[in-house]
C-alpha cells in the first residue's frame, strides 16, 4: 500500500511539475514588454522577489527531509534559474530609485532573512524539530500568497469585470494546486498537502465568478481604483507561482490605461 502511494506520489509530482514549469513562463510578455520599453517603470519587483525566496525554501525544506522530494527539487530549482532571469532583467531597466529598492528587498529577505532562517535552523534546531520548523514556514508563506487572489476576487465582485481575471489562468492555478495537493496527501506531507486546498477554493471561485460575471456590464466606479499588483501568482514558489501572472495583467492593464500617469 506504501508503494502504491509513492507511485501515486510520483504520478501528481510529474504533472505539478509539468503544469508549474508552464505558469513560470507565464510573464514573459510582461519582460518582453519591459524590453521592448526599455524601461521597468509602473511594474513591481516584489512577487518575483518572493517567488525567489518560497523557490529557495522549498528546496531547504526537501534537502532536509530527503524523502521523496526529488519533485519538489527540479521544479523549485527550474524556478530559482527562472526568478533570476526575471530579476536581472528587471535591474537592468528599473529606474534608480526602484532599483534600489529592489536590491534592498532582495537583501533583505533572498540574504538576511533567508541566512537567518538558515543559520538557526542548522545550529538551534535538529532532526524532526528541524523539518517541522522549516514545514512551517513554508505552510506560512504557502497561505499568504494564495490569499493574495482575495484582492483580485474583490475588484471583480466590486466593477462586474473579469478583464483581470482570465479564465484559462485560473483554470490552470487550480489544477496545479490539485496537483501538488494530491503529491503531499499521498506523501503524507500536509505542510505541501494543506496550503493547496486554498489554492483549489480560490481557484474555484475565481471561475465561478468568471462564469457569473463573464456577461455582465462593468460598473464604472467614480473613483478609479488602482489595479493591485499580486504575486502567486508568480511566489510562486511552485505551490503559489501563478498568482503572479494576475499581477503582470493587472500592470500591463495599467500601461495600457490611457487615464494612467505613464503611457505604453
């Protein structure tokens, strides 16, 4: 029966694999738009930032429990490799000051933070202590971006508009949330296992309201509301990645919104 459930495992982990090495290209028109511009300006570093981190995580957290986490380690080093590129490319066309600020949160959370939790975890904690507190973490980060569609989810409910909430993204986010759930359900992992049945309820509200909305006429709002920048979409680490591309819709949206202070 052990077996059968590794097998199974191995199974989900093969198509998380396949379904997240997709959603990790999802911005690439976002970067091919800051090429063509030549210029990162209206767009936000920090969900690949924090994809970076969650990747980087992941894989500490399958070195140290070494058991039947080769998945977890391909996909989240594919990410790393991906999140940089992203990253250096982004340093190369942000102006001055949002250059800056990417390199500090880049220090401060992919450096410091990331060393600390590292350094304490290595030194203070040992064994199944060890896994636990690193199990946690990760469950932490897992959660915080999947409530990140919450925002999406309110803006669409508010303006009767899914113009930022494509259907085929959201499809694609629940089936790798289902995905990864099942890979941890039948490792026994739940620190995998439990942050993606949230990433399965969003991503069934999120078609659900694409279906309600998909029709409706948009409510002009009086005020214009700012498109909020998300990130699973690409923090992604491999569990949440997608989020991001939300957020790169949402940018672009903004770069193509004639009443914006910058015209694309």
């Amino acid at each position: 029966m052990a077996l059968h459930q590794h097998q199974l495992a191995f199974i989900f982990g093969i198509l998380g694999n396949i379904i997240s090495f997709m959603v990790f290209l999802a911005p690439m028109p976002t970067f091919y738009l800051i090429y063509k511009k030549k210029s990162a300006e209206g767009f936000q570093s920090y969900p690949y930032v924090v994809a970076l981190f969650s990747c980087m995580l992941w894989i500490y957290y399958a070195l140290v429990k070494n058991n039947a986490t080769l998945l977890l380690i391909t996909i989240n080093s594919y990410g790393i490799v991906v999140e940089i590129i992203y990253l250096a490319i982004f340093l190369v066309y942000a102006p001055k000051k949002l250059r800056l600020a990417t390199i500090k949160l880049l220090l401060l959370l992919n450096v410091f933070g990331f060393g600390a939790m590292l350094l304490s975890t290595l030194y203070l904690s040992h064994g199944n202590t060890r896994y636990q507190i690193i199990g946690w973490i990760c469950l932490v980060v897992n959660i915080s971006v999947f409530a990140a569609p919450l925002l999406i989810i309110r803006k669409v409910i508010k303006t009767k508009s899914v113009e930022y909430m494509p259907f085929t993204l959201s499809m694609f986010l629940t089936a790798n949330a289902v995905m990864w759930f099942f890979y941890g359900l039948f490792l026994k992992d739940y620190f995998i296992a439990l942050p993606n049945t949230l990433g399965f309820l969003f991503g069934i509200v999120q078609m659900v309201l694409y279906l309600m909305f998909r029709n409706a006429k948009p409510v002009v709002l009086e005020v214009p509301v700012k498109v909020q920048e998300l990130s699973s979409d690409h923090v992604i680490d491999v569990l949440k990645l997608g989020n991001t591309v939300s957020e790169d819709a949402n940018n672009n949206k903004e770069q193509r919104n004639p009443n914006s202070e910058e015209k694309v």
